[in-house]
C-alpha cells in the first residue's frame, strides 16, 4: 500500500471522517509491506501484510469484467498524471492494464480479485479490501466500478461521495437514481456519470 494514501483512507466504523495513522513495520520504496493502521476515533487497529491493506471482511469477487483498460483511459477522461483512482470488485483485475495507460496515477484495486494478492508493492497501484467504499469524500480523479458491485447502491454512493467535483465514474450496470452522479453517456450494461461540480452533489 502507498504511504501517502493513507491521508485518504475512512475508517469503516460509522462514525466521522479522520486522519488514520499508519505504523509500518516494513517498508518498500513508498510502499508499506507490513504494518498497522489506526483510528485515533474509535481505536480500530488494521492490518497491512504482503503490502496488501485489510478494513474487513469483503464480499467475494463475481465473474469478470467486460470493460477493457482502453475503454477506461478513454471513459475517466483524465488530464495529465497525478492523484488516484478507485478500481472496484471484478473492474480490479484490470489494475496492471490502466496503469499502463494513464502513467502517473495511482490506481487503488479495492476487493481485488485474489491473483493482484501480490501488487501492493506496485508504482502504479495499491491493493485493498473492505466491507465499505473505503475512502474519503472528495479524493479521487475516477473511479471504476465492476459488474458484481455495481448492484449494490451503497458502493455506489460511497463512491460517487469519493470523487473530486466535476470528476467521473464509469459503472457496469443500470442507471441508478439519487447516487449524486450526473448521466454522462450510457450504453447496454456500462454508464458514465459525473459528480457536481459543487461538494455534495
């Protein structure tokens, strides 16, 4: 997991946002490799191994992916390297592809399917599990949500809440109503919605 995406992870208890610290025990580059994560709030303790972070038990990984690393550079439309982007549930599997597409961006994989396992020492990308969308409003360039996920509104939502204003999201799935995405474009089993440019839409 990259250090510095620690200042962008929740806590998954329900209680309000705050800064985790992280205490790495093992560290590669940038990365950690082992390690804890705290919550000064409620005092939960997460387990970094295999530089793999773990918030909780995920729900399991279903089928593949019919996007491709192409169609998501081209959909998420970001200008230039920098800040991450969220790839979620079976949309994960194509974490090594779009990082080569979009250089300089770190892609977080989160529920992962397992064969990405050993990616968390990546340049390009860090892996997570978590029983919630498991980081915080307003930082992320993109997001990309799998077909197995994207029938559960609460990812969804988590999601549309993590992006930067004025900022994309590409889901495999129906268009869902009152997730705070604006429509962009949509097509049989794949839409594009963007969040308002205003925090909170």
């Amino acid at each position: 997991m990259l250090i510095d995406l620690t200042d962008h992870l929740r806590c998954p208890a329900d209680h309000r946002e705050e800064y985790l610290v992280v205490l790495p025990e093992e560290m590669r580059g940038r990365h950690v490799m082992t390690g804890d994560v705290g919550c000064p709030l409620c005092g939960r303790t997460m387990v970094v191994k295999g530089g793999i972070l773990r918030l909780g038990n995920p729900p399991p990984v279903e089928g593949q992916s019919a996007l491709t690393a192409e169609s998501i550079a081209a959909l998420l439309m970001l200008d230039g390297p920098g800040g991450y982007v969220a790839l979620v549930g079976n949309a994960g599997c194509l974490a090594r592809d779009v990082a080569l597409e979009l250089p300089g961006v770190h892609f977080v994989a989160i529920n992962a399917p397992s064969h990405l396992t050993e990616g968390g020492a990546s340049d390009g990308w860090s892996v997570l599990y978590a029983e919630r969308f498991p980081l915080k409003e307003a930082c992320l360039r993109g997001v990309v949500i799998g077909s197995d996920v994207a029938r559960d509104e609460d990812w969804i939502r988590g999601a549309a809440r993590a992006l930067l204003p004025g900022l994309r999201a590409v889901i495999e799935g129906e268009v869902p109503d009152g997730i705070g995405l604006v429509t962009l474009a949509k097509s049989p089993g794949c839409w594009v919605g963007q969040r308002g440019t205003a925090t909170g839409q």
